[in-house]
C-alpha cells in the first residue's frame, strides 16, 4: 500500500531537485565548480536523510 504522506515527500523532493538542476543550468548548460559542489551536498544531504530515516535517527516521515 502507498501512503500519501510518502508520496506527497517524494514528490516534493523530485520537484526541488529539478528547479535546483534547472537553476544552477540556466546558462549555457555549463556547471560551475561552486555549482556542482552545491549539487553534490544537495545529494549528500538527500542520501543522510533517508539513511537517519532508515535507522531511525531521523523521523520526519511519520507513519511509514
């Protein structure tokens, strides 16, 4: 069963990492190195927060 609360993050996060992309892509379609590094913490934070999910360190999803 998919719960809504799930969704509704996950489409969130998908809608801001596009807009983030597309940001820091608006010219020329060239990355800076400051750029590519703030998209790199961009993930790296995505990828600590679902793991504090997973261990429970991290409870921002309620419910799943």
């Amino acid at each position: 069963m998919v719960q809504g609360s799930i969704v509704a993050i996950a489409a969130g996060l998908l809608t801001l990492s596009t807009v983030l992309r597309f940001t820091l892509l608006r010219t020329d379609l060239v990355l800076t190195d400051a750029e590519s590094d703030a998209l790199l913490a961009a993930y790296l934070a995505f990828v600590a927060w679902v793991a504090g999910e997973t261990v429970g360190l991290v409870v921002l999803v309620v419910g799943a």
